[in-house]
C-alpha cells in the first residue's frame, strides 16, 4: 500500500518488525510516534486498525480505518479491514452502508466481489449457505462422516452436488472424507473448490490449513489459517490449528499465545497439550512442558502422534522413559516405521550402537530405513564393503527412492561417508558436492542470522556500556545455577567440551539449549528498533530470566552447560549480566573446521551457508570477526581454547579449562567417554570415544577440491597460526 504523507521509513519499518515479533505495544508506540509528526499516513492509521482488530478491538479499529480511508479511498486493504471491523461490531446497517460506499467508489470488480462475499455472508464467522439442498439433505452426509463412515459421506455429498455445485459446505464434508481415506491431493482439491464458491468459509479455511499442516506445506497453510483466524478471532479450533502449525513451523512463541488460547475451552483435547510441550520445551520452559506433557492422554492420540509424544520425552531428556515407551510401542507395533525410526533415534542418543544399528537393519528389510537413517549408520562406525545398508544407499540413490528430497540428500552424505572411510577422497567429495549442491538448490546458501544479531547486540552495548560503567552495573548476581555456556561454529569441538564439563558431578549437561541468544535477543531487538541503551535494571533482568530458565529446566542444579552454537555474539553483554556465569569459545584449523561442517548435513533451515565453500569460508571469517570484537572489549567474557591444544594435551587443557568454569577438578573430566548422558548432535558417536587426532589436517585429502574455502579464509587472515 502507498503512503500518502512519506513516513520516517526506518520507524515504519521498526513498527513492522515489532508487530512480527508480537509485540503489539511496542509497534502501537511507534506507529503513534510517526502519526505525532504525520497525521495523514494513510498506511499508519491502516496498520494501526489492523492491531485493533487483532486485538479484539473493533470500534477502536473503525476509527483508525475510516480516517485511512479518507485519505486512500482506493486501497482495497482498508476496504476489507474495514468491512471485517463492520461484521465484527455485528452492525447490518454500517456493513450495508460501507458496500454501497464501495459501489460508488468505483473499485474493480474483483475488490467488489470480495467485499460482497464478505457482506452477503456476514462470513467472519464462517457460516456458509446450503445453496441447493435441506438442511436434512446436508445433514446426511455430515452424520455418515461423524460416524466414521468416510466413503459413505463421500459418496453421500458428491451426488448432492451434481444437483448442487455451489454448495461450499458439501465440497467441505467431501473434502474431509477424502483426507480420512488417505486421498490427499483430491482432498485438497476439494477444500479449493469450496473456497472458491465462499472465500469467507472459515471451516474450509481451517480444514484445508490442517490438511496442509499435515503434509508439511507449512507455508501454503500460513495464509488459509491467517484468514480463519480473522473470520472467527474466537474459535479454540483455529487457534489449535494455528498453534500446530507455529509449532511445525518453529515459530514457537506464537505457538504457545494460540495454543494456550484454545486451552481455555479445549481442556480435554490430547493433540493440543502434545503441542504446547512441545512449544513450551523450545522456549526453554521445562516446567510447563513437562506439566503439558502429563496432560496428554496416550490413548486418545493416533499412532503417529503416540510416536511424537515419545520424541517430546526425549527432547525433555528423560530418556530411561522415553525407551521404555518405545520399546514397548515396538512390541506391540514391531513393523511400524514411524516406531522403528524412533526407537533408532532413541538408542543414537543414548549411545547404544549396536542397538541403533539392529533396528536400521530391521528398517531396510522392511524397505523403510530413509536417508536419515542410513546417514546415522553410516556414521556409526566404519562399515564393510559388504554392510546390507550400503546395497540400500545405492538402490535408493539409483531409483531415487528416498523418502523426500532431504533425506535423498542425506544419501549423498551417507555414500560420502563410506569412500572417505575407504580412502576413495575424490569420489567422497562427488557425492560431498552431490549432496550440497541439492541443499543450496533448494535453500540458497547465505550468512545466518548471527551476524545481525551481534550488530544489534553491539549497537545497544556501545550504547549502555559507559551508563553500566557509571552507574557501577553489577547484572544478576545471585544466579543459582550458574550458566557455563560452550560455543563456537558447529563441528569445531563444542559437543566434546561440553561432554567433558558436564562429566563433572555438580554439573547438569543441557544440549544445544540455546537460552542466552533466546533470552537476549527479543530485548536486544527492541531497544535496537527504538535506539536506547539498556539500562543497569534490564541488565540484571535479562540475567534472572536466562538463569530462571536454566533453573526451571534443572531445579536444584548448581551449574548447567548450555551448547548454544554462536553464542558468543553477545559475550560482552552476557558477562556482564551474568558476571559469575562462563563461556568457552571453541577454536579449530579453520580447514578442519570448515570441511568438516561441508561433510554433514543439517536440519532443514539451519547453517544453509554449509552448502557452498565459499558463503561457508565468509561464514567462518564473520565468526572470527565476532570475536576480535569482543577480545577488544571484553576481553575477560571468555575463555579461548583450541580443539589441536586439547587434543594434543589432554589433561593440561582439560585442567585449566574445568579451573575457567570454577569447578575442583575431578578425574571423570578426562573420563569423559563414559559419560551416560543424552547426546543429540552429530557428534553423538565420537564423545563415545577417547580423544583421536585423525580428524586433524583431514582437510589435506580434499586440498585441492577445497581451493575457493581455502582462498578467502587466508585472504581474510584467517589460516594465521595454523
């Protein structure tokens, strides 16, 4: 939308972004500021309606959106929001009024018959008309799908709507008997076609969102459950279908606004309280998942979600339950995929290799073991040119067989995984450029959002550290248990150290929590956006709600590691919030480092860089310019140590590394491969063993293929000392 009156772009742009992190507050704020010197801004007072709407707020909403009608008579947002706020305040004579408004404005046809579909059917609701049929007629068919006789219901409504085409209702019930059979594509179909019929049908906006959220179209979904959750703000149903979809698609804040909304009226619903731990656990609150996961009736979930609430235990690191569960799924599914998939995870994290690998071997005689899988086995040892997994690599490859396109990427991985063990280096990176080309095909290769993450962070540092400094800023002092945060780039010995910290009999091991950057980050965004330091107070809060957390996930703890990968792009401010919490930054010969992340593949959506040498040596030269940043500034918010020293000298390094973290030395630190804990990263078999140095300058085998990475990492200095 245009905006008449040339609004301050940066404000307008810093009220967006509030508004997309959910901070309604903070975007009203700005968006009144930029009215204060713009009165006029038409798009102004359009977001500012919108807010209202979405806040239940529609008297409040007409009066921003008639004044920004005003002044864009033409812009058909305002028209639409302005007729939602009409039907919201249930007024016949104002949404009669405001169509009629519309005819005389003369807009396109298309902007008209949005408005009168909206108007006709009052439909923010959802109410849709049985055109064509009785009430007993439609009755029929919804009562054979209410009793699970899906092909009845099918067939009931397709003949109903040879006499009725136009009949949204019907195309809805025949939509979601197809689903309950399996018939996915015609389901969608269908669900399209009562759209279509009656764009304001919220039911079939809902259902199809659903449909799409099962199939993993997440983003396709996103609009159709947007516009549910417009028509009918206060259905628990859209809110529960939102919130699995925020869930899926990791948006998990949100997730647990819409969640926790159905909540109040779906207290018994076991997919909803499955979901909400699922989110609360994201968000670092333990507690409440844990609570959330009590909630959820095994019996009352399918299969499939049977398997998920398992996987839930085992994100919430109670693994002795997890496998008990699984195990006993297995017995009494012992063909099922889904529970053979799972229990292989299972047993990979708990480091029962051999375990793992039966149930792999069960997964391929069933032809059902997925790339993910294989890549995992592959990674579990060095394996015999006559393993049975590599014949199914290969068959899967050539046949193009996998499950999807990411686990056929891991195929490519896999097979690298094999030459190299075999010493066949220049077939190992054909299938290494094999695997990542497909990524970056799909995923196109850029820098993560670390880089500007710190320069927020270091924007809203360089302006609080001077008031910190005179108001003598002392942060959270009374932090129980303190944080010992382990980071660095991923595959540069993070997982190790942590495995040897955590070792130590005070110390809770916590994964790849990632609490201090989700802890930091939000408040940081925002005295960004309105360009204000922070003051001593919310330094200290920030250092209570990152060690709440921690405690929260680890009552009674004394001390919890957390393997946040590039945490140290708030290292300064961390110290000084938490002045008796640690962080270890892990340093390796970036070749190493670097080769060894191009090996491995990584969840959908994270460390895309990975997948071309060059956006990967950029990656690694941002890493260290983080860091000399911080050494500068801070030098005393971090401690240094390089996967080589450590390596090389094990119980030296190990000495001082547990004396950084303030622990008495014990001698299970340098025993650290027997440790029992869950381990959930790649690195998941090699903590398994003693130090090795094999992986040191196993860059050599791949010098020449590795020229472009190698090139810039000199050029930008970063091969001094190695």
């Amino acid at each position: 939308m245009s905006d008449d009156m040339q609004a301050p772009q940066e404000l307008f742009r810093n009220a967006r972004q509030a508004m997309s992190m959910g901070q309604n507050e903070a975007a009203r704020e700005i968006f009144n500021q930029i009215l204060q010197k713009h009165p006029n801004s038409a798009e102004t007072l359009f977001q500012l309606g919108r807010l209202d709407l979405q806040e239940g707020q529609p008297k409040r909403a007409k009066r921003h959106l008639q004044k920004a009608l005003r002044l864009a008579r033409k812009q058909p947002e305002i028209w639409y929001a302005l007729m939602d706020a009409e039907i919201a305040l249930r007024d016949a004579k104002g949404v009669k009024k405001l169509f009629s408004a519309a005819r005389a404005a003369k807009l396109p046809p298309k902007v008209l018959k949005q408005l009168a579909s909206k108007a006709q059917t009052g439909n923010r609701q959802g109410v849709a008309n049985l055109n064509g049929v009785s009430a007993a007629e439609f009755e029929r068919a919804r009562a054979a799908y209410m009793t699970g006789d899906f092909k009845l219901a099918e067939q009931t409504a397709s003949k109903l709507l040879k006499r009725a085409p136009k009949n949204a209702p019907l195309q809805a019930i025949r939509a979601a008997s197809l689903a309950q059979m399996g018939e996915i594509p015609m389901a969608r179909r269908a669900y399209e076609k009562a759209i279509a019929i009656d764009p304001e049908y919220m039911e079939a906006r809902m259902q199809l969102g659903q449909l799409l959220t099962g199939i993993n179209a997440f983003d396709e979904a996103l609009p159709h459950l947007t516009k549910a959750l417009e028509m009918a703000p206060e259905s628990p149903h859209v809110h529960l279908a939102m919130g699995v979809l925020m869930t899926r698609m990791n948006n998990t804040k949100k997730a647990i606004e819409h969640l926790e909304f159905a909540s109040k009226y779906l207290s018994n619903e076991p997919r909803l309280y499955l979901f909400l731990s699922k989110a609360y656990h994201a968000e670092a609150r333990h507690e409440d998942a844990t609570e959330a996961l009590a909630r959820v009736e095994e019996k009352e979930l399918s299969l499939k979600e049977r398997v998920e609430r398992i996987g839930t235990f085992l994100d919430l690191d109670k693994l002795d339950e997890a496998k008990a569960q699984i195990e006993a799924l297995a017995q009494a599914h012992p063909d099922s995929p889904a529970v053979l998939r799972m229990q292989a995870r299972i047993y990979t994290n708990a480091g029962e290799i051999d375990k793992m690998r039966q149930t792999v071997r069960k997964l391929i005689d069933l032809k059902a073991a997925g790339g993910d899988l294989l890549l995992s086995y592959a990674r579990s040892s060095k394996l015999s040119r006559d393993d049975p997994a590599i014949a199914e690599i290969e068959r899967l490859l050539k046949e193009d067989a996998g499950e999807s396109t990411e686990t056929r990427y891991s195929l490519a991985f896999a097979m690298a995984k094999l030459h190299d063990d075999w010493g066949d280096y220049k077939t190992s990176f054909a299938y290494l450029k094999r695997g990542n080309d497909a990524q970056a095909r799909e995923t196109t290769p850029r820098l993560d959002a670390s880089s500007r993450s710190f320069e927020r962070g270091r924007s809203v540092y360089e302006r609080s550290r001077d008031i910190w400094r005179e108001q003598n800023a002392t942060g959270y002092t009374d932090a129980s248990p303190r944080a010992i945060l382990v980071t660095g780039m991923p595959r540069s010995g993070t997982t190790l150290v942590e495995q040897i910290i955590s070792s130590h009999s005070i110390v809770e091991p916590g994964g790849e929590l990632g609490i201090v950057n989700s802890r930091m980050d939000e408040p940081l965004k925002l005295l960004a956006l309105k360009e204000r330091p922070m003051s001593p107070g919310k330094l200290a809060e920030i250092g209570e709600d990152i060690t709440n957390a921690f405690a929260d996930m680890f009552p009674g703890a004394q001390a919890v590691t957390d393997k946040g990968i590039m945490a140290n792009i708030h290292a300064g401010i961390f110290r000084h919030a938490l002045p008796n919490g640690r962080m270890v930054v892990l340093k390796r010969d970036p070749r190493d480092n670097c080769l060894s992340m191009y090996k491995n593949r990584f969840a959908k959506g994270t460390h895309s860089y990975t997948t071309d040498l060059e956006a990967l040596a950029r990656q690694y030269l941002k890493f260290l310019d983080i860091q000399a940043y911080w050494r500068e500034h801070e030098p005393d918010a971090f401690y240094e140590i390089r996967y080589e020293d450590l390596v090389e000298n094990p119980e030296e390094e190990t000495r001082r590394l547990i004396d950084y973290c303030d622990l008495e030395w014990e001698d299970a630190c340098l025993e650290f491969y027997k440790n029992k804990r869950q381990v959930k990263t790649l690195s998941a078999y090699q903590v398994r063993q003693k130090l090795y140095s094999s992986s040191i300058g196993a860059w050599k085998n791949y010098e020449e293929e590795l020229q472009p990475l190698i090139r810039i990492l000199d050029e930008g200095g970063a091969l001094e000392g190695y």
